[in-house]
C-alpha cells in the first residue's frame, strides 16, 4: 500500500495535483490518503510514503517514525518547491540532515528560453547523472513485481559514444536544489542550461540493512528519494517530455525492483556553492563620487594658508569717512 500524506496540508496530493500519479500507481497497489500524524500504526502495512511539498512542520515523533520506517524496509518519497523549507514553512531539512540531504532556498530557471515560455519551467536535456535511469526508462510502472514473462522487457545499455546526461530529458517546473552529501547520492541535475549550473535536483538514500517492506513481499533496503520539484510528477506535467518514464523509474526503485544507482556518482561531481554579493541590490544604493585631484606639490609649505585669519587696519579710514558722510560721533 502507498500512502499519500495530507496531515501537514501538503499542496500535492490524491485530490489536488497528483491525481494522474495516483490513478498510475493504483494500477498494481493501494493507495492510501492519510489525514492524521504520522504514527507506526498508521505505516503498519506501508510500503511506501509520499510527501508532497507540505506546508506545517512536522513534530519529532514523527520524523523518528519515518525514520524507524525506513530503517525497516519501507521506503520515502519527499517532493518540494521553490525556496525550499524557508517558503514552505516546513521542517523537512531536520529529517534530511540525518540522511546527508537538505532543500536548498533557491529556484532553479532556464537561462535560454525553449519551448517552455516560463524560465521556471526548465526544460533539462542532459541532467542524468544515474545511467540506469536511461536504461531502465522504458520499463512500465505497472509491470513492477508482477509476471511479465508474456512481454519481455529488457534495459538497453547505453551507447559508450553516447552521453548518458542526454539519455532522457525532462522538465523541471517550480523546483529548488538540493545539497548532496555521503551516504546520499545524486539521481539529476540542473545540467547546462538552467541556472544554477550542474548543480543537484533529485537525490536518493539507500540502507544497508535488507527488510521486507514491498508490495510483493520480497525483502528490500530501506528506500528515500527526495526532489526538489514537487509539480515534476504533477497532473500537469507528468505527460511532458519523459517526466512520466523517469516517474517509473524512480517508483520502481522505490518499490524494491532491482535497480542499482552508482552511490559514487554525483557526490564529487559538483563544485561547492561560493556565496556572492548580491548584485542587484548593491547596484540600487547610491554611490559617491570620486573626483580625481591634481597631483600634489613636493613644498608641502606652499599647501598651507596663512591668510585665512588675519588682523589689519586698512579698513580704519574708510569706516572714518563712513561716519563723517553719516554725521555720527566717534
């Protein structure tokens, strides 16, 4: 069973903006809408989690059932937005922290309009980092765990002359980054032509302890992806380009399926982020005016002025004529 978290008014859900996610996965599982805390109870016959871009904080109970859920074979889907926990009013970045992740404050645009009006609906052509997402993209969702000896699918290894960044485009509507670090590993990137550059936008965590938590039945790790975007797999975006195809791989590695991330890709890859003035504020203040002067003379004695202050009486006679002409005493 899969459950949709709605405790936390999370703006994507079931009922709003993941009703096409929601009809795909029903096609070989449950689907669950849950309104209360998260509780063990609650997760008891879960195999995965899906949060979708909450806007209240969760408590810390709840992050340790999350956390005792992962650690026992189920498996955590966590979308965002743009500006991260900051905009959202959220918490996630506690849970994160613990698995190496964080949502950035930021928004991610498309330097060089494309078929897609809106900068912020960054269309990425080669962000892979993951070759396995190329070679599992034509896998269906809905062939997940269930007999498929009818109709053989197989991954197609990727050409060597060909770049795997390139093996599948998407678009990247109203997202954020995310900050990369060991154990977590980095599944897409902002790529070449949105900004900021080659920087992370979806990661994945993997444990190391093998439960059984999938919908089969099989034993799994426990499972955590977390996305920056949270309109990526949204009703009005998942037909889009191959938004649909890397929303099946990602739900198949979620649900257990025999996919193999390279752990070592994408945590070195990218550069560490350097903070920067902000440039379109310091070019608003208002700036003095520097003046060039004339080089200075070597007699410093010649600079200085002795008849600022001075007394005399060379003005005496014409104040005496003065009062002659006005016929006052003196």
């Amino acid at each position: 069973m899969i459950i949709f978290d709605k405790s936390k008014n999370e703006t994507h859900h079931p009922n709003s903006n993941f009703k096409k996610l929601c009809r795909r996965l029903r096609l070989f599982t449950k689907v669950k809408v849950n309104k209360e805390e998260l509780s063990h109870e609650e997760l008891k016959d879960c195999s995965i989690v899906i949060i979708g871009s909450p806007k209240l904080p969760f408590k810390e109970e709840e992050f340790r059932v999350l956390a005792a859920f992962i650690e026992n074979g189920g498996s955590v889907a966590i979308f965002s937005s743009e500006g991260g926990d900051y905009a959202s009013k959220s918490n996630l970045n506690v849970f994160l922290s613990e698995y190496g992740m964080s949502i950035d404050r930021s928004s991610v645009i498309r330097a060089v309009y494309h078929k897609y009006l809106h900068p912020k609906h960054a269309l990425i052509t080669n962000g892979i980092i993951q070759p396995e997402i190329g070679e599992e993209k034509d896998i269906p969702l809905v062939l997940s765990g269930k007999d498929s000896s009818a109709t053989q699918y197989t991954t197609r290894p990727q050409d060597e002359a060909c770049d795997s960044t390139s093996s599948l485009s998407f678009v990247y509507p109203n997202g954020t980054t995310i900050s990369v670090q060991s154990p977590s590993f980095t599944l897409l990137s902002s790529g070449t032509t949105s900004y900021p550059v080659d920087c992370p936008l979806a990661a994945a965590w993997e444990s190391d302890n093998i439960m059984g938590r999938s919908h089969n039945d099989k034993k799994r790790p426990g499972r955590l992806i977390v996305v920056g975007s949270s309109d990526i797999f949204a009703d009005d975006w998942l037909d889009k380009e191959e938004n649909g195809k890397l929303c099946d791989v990602f739900f198949r590695f979620l649900l257990g399926e025999n996919i193999e991330f390279d752990s070592s890709q994408g945590r070195s890859d990218f550069e560490e982020k350097e903070c920067v003035p902000d440039i379109s504020s310091l070019a608003n203040l208002v700036k003095s005016c520097i003046q060039e002067n004339e080089p200075l003379t070597r007699d410093y004695n010649s600079m200085l002025c002795t008849k600022m202050f001075e007394i005399h009486n060379d003005c005496i006679p014409d104040v005496i004529d003065l009062y002659k002409r006005l016929n006052v005493e003196y």
